[in-house]
C-alpha cells in the first residue's frame, strides 16, 4: 500500500475515534469506554471498507464524497430520531423508545434478547423468534450486540451497519450505470440513490432493507461486469443471492430474476442460434409465470389482510369504499398505494410537526421521481435500437410491476407500500436520472407536461385535504376531486399532442 494509502487508512481510523466518542454521547447522554469501543471498532471497520470499495471500483472523487455523505447522512438522521421520537413523535411505545418503524422496534429488542440468552445465533432462523421472518437481520444484531455491546443494549450501533450498508453499494452502482449509460447519467442516478428520502429514513433505522438494497447495487455491477471474468463473477452473484436470501428469500427470488434478465439482456446479442434465444425467452417467460403463480395465493391473503388493515385504519377510506362497487376497491387500494406517501395529505393532514415533516420528505422524494418514470417510455424514441434502449424498456416494466405489485401486497399501506417499491431503488434510480438527462438533452416538452399533471393532482387533491382537515367550507367529494383531475390531465396531454402534431406537419 502507498504511504497516501497508509495516511487515509490513519485518517479513518482516527475519524472514526472521534466519531465513536460524538456517538457514544449523543446516544448514551454520557460517556461509556465500552460504548465509545464499540461505535469505533464498528465505524473504523466501516469506514475502511467504504474506501476500499471506492478504490476498487476506480470511482471518481465526487463518488466518493456521495459515499460519505450516504453513509452519514443516515447515521446522523438515525441518531437524532432516537432522540427527537421520544420527546416529539407519537404516544406510542415504539414511538416513546426511539424508533421510526415497528418491524425495527421488534427485531431490534428481540436480538438483543437473543443476544443475551446464551442461545445459538442460529436460533434467530427458527420460530422462537417472530421479529424477523427470515433471520439474517435478527442474527446479524445479536452478533453485534453479544461482541462489541455485552453489557448494555445499544440501538445505535445497527444504525452503523444499516448505513454502512446502503452506502456500500454507491462506488459499485456509479460503475455498473456509467457502464451502460455514461458518466452524466450515473452521477444523477448516485445521488438520487443517495438522497431518496425513503432510503434515507430505512437506512436510518434498525431494518433490513438497507441490505437488500445495497446488496442489488452490488449485484448490479457485477452482473455488468461478467464479460471480464465469467467465473469468478457467476460465484459472486451466487454468493449475493444467498446472502440476500438469509435477509429475505422473497427478496432474493425476483432479484435472481432481475440479475439473470439484465445478463441476458447484454449477452444474447452474441448467440447466433435464433432457436437457442427464443428457448431462453421462453424460460424466462415460464420462470415469470411460475414465481408469480407460486406467489399468487399468499400474496392475495396478505393484500387482502392489509386491504382490511388499511380500510380499518382509515376514516376516509370506509367512507370511499362504500361509494365504491365491491370489485373496484381493490385496484382502487393499488392506485391509492402507488401514490403514497400521498404529498397533499402529508401537507395538509394534521399530525404532530415531526411526523409531518417526515411525511413530507417521504412524499417530495417519490413524487420528485413519478414524472420521470412515467416520462421513460416516451424518452426513449431519442435512443437508438441496442442494449442502452433494451435495458431502460424492460428496467421501466420492472419497476411499474414492482411498484404495482408492492401496492397490491401492501393494500395501500402508508409505510410498507413505499418499502416495499425502494427495494428495486438502484434501478429506480437509474430510471429516473436516465429520463432526466434525456429529456434535458433533447429539451423534450413532455416532461414539463407531466410534471403539470402532478401540479395538477397535488393542488386539486391539496385542495380536498385541506378541506378535510380544516373544514373551509368547500362542498366538494373525492370523486369530483378525481373526475375534474383527469379533465385537466386529459386536457394538458390532448392539447400537448395536438400542439406537437401541427409542428410536425407545418412545412419548414
């Protein structure tokens, strides 16, 4: 290693001391040797890697600042709504013990339960424990807790790895985009990664999706780079699965899809044989049908329990659904899903100031990047027919399947919904930073036109929430609100076509 090498080595080890110690004291309100051990053994280890993974990958310098401010800004974020929670959040014990989320709040105190019995690690895999369906998360916590934090239970340090996590993917995610899509779209795409409020908030709590997702980043880059070395990038990719499958292996099942898909995407140009790639199409199609099938009957009884769930919870909801005939308040539930966060409620509906700048947050950052996945499918008439064009049609379908189908499996639920969707968020946000750049290169009016219609969505819906929750007098339903939302849209997108058409056909 170069002496340079050796002087940043130096400089995260001591970062991460004084990191440990500012830690240590936010967290504990005091100073604990073990504590301040601890929160540095864990950053220095973290930090090494993040800048190993940078060097690695060859990343710019700029990418490597994105890293840092991934890996901080959840850190911090994390930190500081353990203690604002408590004191600002909901009354509730979840709330009242720091947490953001209750799948959080469970596993969390049930690893170090299980850190502290003396029990195998591997008990966190069976039935004993109902925090975690899967085991990796829950075994991975009790890990941390019964080498570095026997004495006392010390939430703060899974905020460590839940951040070091979502940050691990960044160097990897840069390449594998600047790959197949050039060095402008893959920084946008960085940072959207980066900043998208809810990985944020997920990276900034005890989950474990912050894995899930920076695992897929990796396996992204990897799967880019199999022409390089076949072998030792296949045992990579099934090492990723695996992995992935310890934290979920419903997860890992349509990201062994995905990964195969975007493999065959680049590599089938290269078979001669036409016979060998309709083969192959067709066993991607029958996978598709199989896993979709098998999932089919637990993914109606779990959409239905959260239809309930979401209808129970929900004052408006009841009152809708009676409006609704029986075989509509499902699609309408996956609609209502597919807009949450929903940006006018988080505005207008009336909640505690935390908790509506968190909504906020939430919803700024989904429906910052709506318009530029619904802008995709006509971005892409500017790109010529070859695998950039290939890659962003079916990465389009993947992420409205998902989100539609995370919609459907979550009923319209206002937290698992918007989880569920961020799991695909490395191609979530190559999508959207792709759309940008190419509607700002081609200066395409299209965009402004569907950011339009969400301008149009968000004052008119802004408009009926407000009217809710402040009772301005205006007599008007949710469905007028919908009827007289589609008109405008419907109106912006006929006269926009229209207006397009007549330049066509001007002559010069």
């Amino acid at each position: 290693m170069s002496r340079a090498g050796w002087k940043r080595l130096i400089g995260i080890l001591m970062a991460a001391l004084l990191g440990g110690l500012l830690l240590n004291g936010l967290a504990e309100q005091r100073f604990s040797l073990q504590g301040w051990l601890s929160s540095s053994v864990l950053l220095s280890v973290s930090g090494g890697l993040l800048w190993f993974f940078w060097q690695m990958t060859a990343s710019p310098r700029r990418v490597g600042w994105a890293v840092a401010v991934a890996f901080l800004l959840r850190l911090f974020v994390g930190i500081g709504l353990s203690l604002a929670l408590p004191v600002w959040g909901h009354d509730s014990e979840v709330s009242k013990a720091g947490y953001l989320f209750f799948d959080a709040f469970t596993r969390d105190r049930q690893a170090w339960e299980l850190a502290t019995s003396g029990q195998s690690l591997l008990a966190a895999f069976g039935n004993e424990f109902s925090g975690d369906q899967y085991g990796g998360m829950l075994a991975a916590s009790a890990l941390i807790y019964r080498l570095l934090s026997p004495d006392l239970h010390r939430p703060y340090l899974i905020l460590i790895l839940t951040a070091f996590a979502a940050a691990a993917a960044v160097p990897f995610f840069y390449a594998a985009v600047k790959r197949y899509f050039g060095a402008v779209v893959a920084a946008l795409a960085v940072w959207i990664y980066v900043l998208y409020p809810e990985s944020v908030l997920l990276g900034a709590s005890q989950m474990r999706d912050p894995v899930l997702i920076g695992l897929a980043g990796v396996a992204l880059w990897l799967v880019s780079r199999w022409q390089d070395a076949p072998r030792r990038v296949t045992f990579g990719l099934v090492g990723i699965v695996l992995l992935t499958a310890v934290f979920s292996y419903l997860v890992a099942l349509p990201l062994t899809g995905l990964l195969f898909l975007w493999w065959w995407l680049e590599y089938s140009s290269r078979i001669r044989q036409v016979k060998i790639r309709r083969l192959v199409w067709l066993f991607v199609a029958v996978s598709g049908v199989l896993m979709l099938a098998g999932m089919a009957a637990w993914l109606r009884e779990s959409a239905l329990w959260d239809a309930r769930l979401t209808e129970s919870g929900s004052g408006k909801i009841q009152a809708l659904f009676e409006a609704l005939p029986d075989p509509l308040e499902l699609p309408f539930l996956v609609v209502y899903g597919l807009l949450q966060p929903v940006l006018p409620a988080a505005l207008f509906d009336p909640s505690k100031p935390l908790w509506t700048v968190i909504s906020t947050l939430r919803s700024l950052g989904w429906y910052g990047v709506l318009p530029l996945l619904a802008y995709a499918p006509l971005g892409m008439r500017f790109e010529a027919k070859g695998l950039p064009r290939r890659l962003i049609f079916w990465t389009f379908l993947i992420v409205v399947g998902w989100s539609l189908l995370s919609s459907f499996r979550a009923g319209g639920d206002l937290w698992d919904n918007p989880r569920y969707r961020t799991l695909l968020l490395p191609w979530l946000a190559m999508l959207a930073a792709w759309s940008f750049v190419i509607a700002r290169q081609q200066r395409d009016i299209w965009l402004p036109r569907l950011l339009a219609c969400e301008g149009i969505f968000v004052c008119i819906f802004g408009i009926w929430y407000a009217n809710r929750s402040f009772q301005l007098g205006l007599n008007f339903s949710f469905f007028v609100a919908a009827a007289v939302t589609a008109v405008l849209c419907g109106l912006v997108v006929i006269i926009g076509y229209g207006y397009d058409r007549r330049r066509r056909l001007k002559p010069g």
